[in-house]
C-alpha cells in the first residue's frame, strides 16, 4: 500500500458506511380523493333547485318559476356529481399517475338502502383505475350505524385484508401496517365523535322538502333517537378510543410512524364560522374535539400525517403544544363534488402526494382540478395541475413549523393580502380568483380555523378585533392568552402611566 493512500479514501469509505438515514429518500405516491357525494339520479333535464333531478311538482306554486337546468353533463355548482364527472377523474388519476402505492378514499358512502348503489359504482370505476393497488376507505357520514359497517367490508373486501375486519366490523375503523416499511395508516371512524345533526331550516331544500340522509343530498344525517343519544354520552364510542391509544402505543414500541385519516377533522369550519356554536360548525363533539388535540400532541413525534375531508375546501390546520409551538399538521383537500356548501363553492378536485416511503414523511402534494364551467361549455374534462405546494407557499419542507409560517403570512400588513389571496384561490380550487368575495370576517375565519383548534380558542379568535391578529410571529395560543389578559393588563398600564416619576 502506497503511504498517503489510506487518508485520501477515508472520506469515501466513511460516506459508504453511513446509516440509511443518510441516503435519498425512497419516493413514493398515493392519491387522496374525498366527498365524491355520487348522485345517481343526476339529469340534464333535472332542476339545479331540486339537485339536478328530474322534479314533477309544479315549481310555479312556490313562486319558483320554470325548471333551472344543470351547467352541463360534468355537474354544477348547486347539485352533486354525476357519474360523467367521476369517470373523467378516476381517469385522470390513472393517466397522472397510476403507479401508486394506495388511494385514501376519505367521505366514503352510502352502502345500504336505495342509494348504496353509489358506494358500489364508485368502487368500481377505482378498481378499474387501479387493479394492482389498495384503496383505504374511510366512512363518509351516512355510514354511521354498527348494521351498515358488516356491509360497508363487504363491499371493499378487496382492499381490507383481513385483520382489518374485527374493527371495522365493531365500529368502522381498522388500521394497516405495512410489514416491510415502517409506515402505518390508521383510518378513523370520525362519525362516532360527531354532533348530533341539527333540525334546522338547512335540514329542507329548495322544495320544502326534507333532505334524505344520504352522501348525495347535503342536510341533516337523521339517527335513530337512543342511537344518537347513547353516541354523544359515550365516552368511548364503539371503543375507537381504547383502541387508537393502543394502536399509537404499539406503533411507538415498534418505531413504527403513522397516518392519522378521517372524515371529518377536528376544530371549526374554515368557511361556515359561527362562534356561538361548540364547534363553529357541525364539527366533533367538544370532549372529543379536546381528546383528540391531546392525543395528537402527545404522540406528534410518530404522526408524520394527518389526512382529512368533509369541509369541500383546500386548507390546512396546525397543531400546537401547550407551549405555543407548532408540532403536528393536519390537511384537507377540495371535494370531487362541486355542490355549493353554506361557506361558498369549489372546482372538483384530486390531489397526488409525494412522500419517503422509507419513513412515512410527506415531500410534496400536486394539487390537481377541473375547471366546471369550460368542461361543460366544452363538453370535454382537463383536470390541470394547480399548483405544488411546497413552490406554491415557498415552503422548505412539509412541517407544521412551515404551514405555521403561512398562516403567519396572512396577517402581515405587507405581504398579507397578496399571501391570503394565494390562499384562497387555492381554498375553492381556483373557482375564484381572489378573495372580493371573502369580507375580513371571512378571512379572518380562515386564520382561526387554522390555527385554533379548540373550541374555545377559536371563538375567542373570531370574537377579538382585527387589530388583535398581529403579523408577529408569535403562535396562536400564545396570542390567545395575551387577548384574554388585556382586560387584567389595561388597569395596571394605566396606574402605571399615571404615577409621577
């Protein structure tokens, strides 16, 4: 061995013995479509008043005048899908990319009943696009009952392999543990911890009539009363909560990370703000909202994902410890329906994710749409990329200290407007070009939303001036306690400012 050869590999050697942890992430794929709200009695010579079905009564008597017809054979923004709609996007998925390594299929339903011909068609047009990969339901809220969970796994017997029964059996839930990775998806039955639907003038439709209870028909899901009744008092619903503390237990025993997914999420409505409602809107029960936020916080190390749907917009929440540090994020996609919710409307949308499949840790999503109006005035569907997030929100990395910062942005008097403008395009996946339509309590519900999740601190958001939302970056819980000591803190600057120096 020539002298001097030793030294001048050592950096190589050293380079070749390092861990794994090291080296490029492994790349990997997964689709994530939510609320496809399938309706199957969908017609063009339907009545965008009546959801775009074929109406015998006369409208004349209600002084609604002639039949208002559908936009066109993709949908409208007044009805749910149509089937055309849900090929063209299951389609579209196949085309961007079918080599995935899942689907999260989040609002998934109905499957009993007239309708449950839905969540059957759906199904099909999925295992059409993906033949080689699983799709993860997870329940939409028609499926709330333990008789409909028996038909729910059989209808997606083949996707869930068997050690998922027992659980989704007992109450919609089960989880998958990938043996060869450390990744495992927990996919929640987040209907167990919901409010009880409200008999309000929502719950009827244009026609006076009651809504059915159905994932087509936007109202009030009806339960029988002591179903409802021993659901809101149960502390532990269908046991969900024993067994997701022991599944994140588990996970954590065997360094496993996890996906936390779910229908609905917890903390208020970005876009139906109502602070004299527990939830701000139609959310989680308040002990169960509390519950979760808890869990989540202490386990933030091993969640690299949270995953939900329900609110048919394109946002974001973040998670905060108790000392105001941001620690977990959650995210929610726009809906494949574009049916009109209380808080606005929504192009349809579909998103692809890129993640390290050695780890579980999210890189990037691409958010994809379709433009409604010139696909029905067309008559053919362009789903187009909107945008990646990571360039999109100039992000470095996908982490709750990131999606802080740019909620963060939205209340700097500088970049603020410009920055929230982004935003919201993105929220109704570019339906709407800027936000002339979202007034400064608009804006201000989607900061809170964001950033306070409990209850109680989101009505505090929401009720503060805002003057209050500073453009600091301080966190939201911190800012919190300051706004709740203003009226202890005032009394003392002014007897401080009156004594004579």
């Amino acid at each position: 061995m020539r002298p001097g050869w030793w030294p001048g590999w050592l950096p190589l050697l050293l380079v070749l013995a390092l861990p794994s942890a090291y080296t490029q992430p492994t790349i990997g794929h997964f689709w994530h479509i939510s609320d496809l709200h399938y309706d199957v009695n969908f017609s063009l010579d339907g009545d965008i008043r009546h959801n775009c079905r074929r109406w015998s009564g006369n409208g004349n008597v209600l002084g609604m005048g002639e039949s208002r017809r559908p936009d066109g054979k993709f949908g409208d923004l007044h009805c749910d899908a149509p089937l055309s709609l849900l090929e063209s996007a299951t389609t579209a998925m196949k085309d961007i990319a079918k080599e995935v390594d899942f689907v999260l299929w989040t609002g998934a339903g109905p499957v009993t009943g007239h309708d449950s011909s839905t969540a059957m068609t759906v199904t099909s047009l999925l295992l059409r696009a993906f033949t080689s990969q699983f799709v993860f339901p997870v329940l939409g809220p028609d499926v709330r009952h333990a008789d409909h969970y028996k038909q729910a796994a059989e209808i997606w017997r083949n996707w869930l392999p068997e050690e998922a029964m027992p659980t989704f059996y007992k109450g919609g839930y089960y989880t998958i543990e990938q043996k060869s990775k450390p990744l495992r998806i927990v996919a929640l039955n987040t209907n167990l911890w919901l409010e009880p639907g409200r008999s309000t003038a929502s719950s009827r439709d244009a026609w006076g009539e009651p809504r059915r209870s159905r994932e087509g028909v936007a109202g009030v899901v009806r339960e029988p009363w002591e179903v409802r009744e021993n659901r809101v008092h149960d502390e532990d619903p269908a046991g969900q909560w024993s067994w997701l503390e022991y599944e994140l237990q588990k996970a954590r025993i065997a360094k496993k990370t996890v996906y936390l997914v779910g229908h609905t999420g917890p903390g208020a409505d970005d876009r139906a703000p109502n602070p004299t409602l527990s939830s701000g809107h139609g959310g989680l029960l308040d002990h169960h909202n509390t519950r979760f936020l808890k869990l989540v916080k202490r386990n933030a190390d091993i969640i690299v994902g949270q995953f939900f749907s329900n609110r048919h917009s394109d946002t974001f929440r973040v998670v905060y410890n108790d000392s105001g540090s941001p620690v977990s994020w959650m995210l929610m996609p726009p809906s494949v329906t574009p049916r009109r919710t209380q808080g606005g409307s929504n192009n349809p949308g579909i998103r692809l994710y890129k993640y390290d499949n050695s780890t579980g840790n999210v890189l990037d999503y691409s958010q994809y749409y379709l433009d409604l109006k010139r696909a029905n005035r067309e008559g053919r569907a362009e789903w187009k990329l909107g945008y990646n997030l990571t360039s999109y929100y100039s992000m470095r990395e996908v982490s709750a200290r990131s999606f802080h910062q740019v909620a963060e942005s939205f209340t700097s008097s500088e970049a603020g407007p410009t920055s929230f403008a982004r935003y919201y395009r993105a929220n109704s996946a570019f339906l709407y070009d800027s936000p002339s339509n979202c007034y400064p309590q608009c804006q201000r519900s989607h900061y809170c939303a964001i950033t306070c999740l409990p209850y109680s601190d989101y009505r505090t958001c929401m009720e503060s001036p805002a003057s209050a939302l500073p453009s600091s970056g301080a966190s939201a819980p911190r800012r919190l306690l300051f706004l709740l000591l203003i009226p202890y803190l005032l009394p003392v600057a002014v007897l401080a400012t009156g004594r004579p120096s």
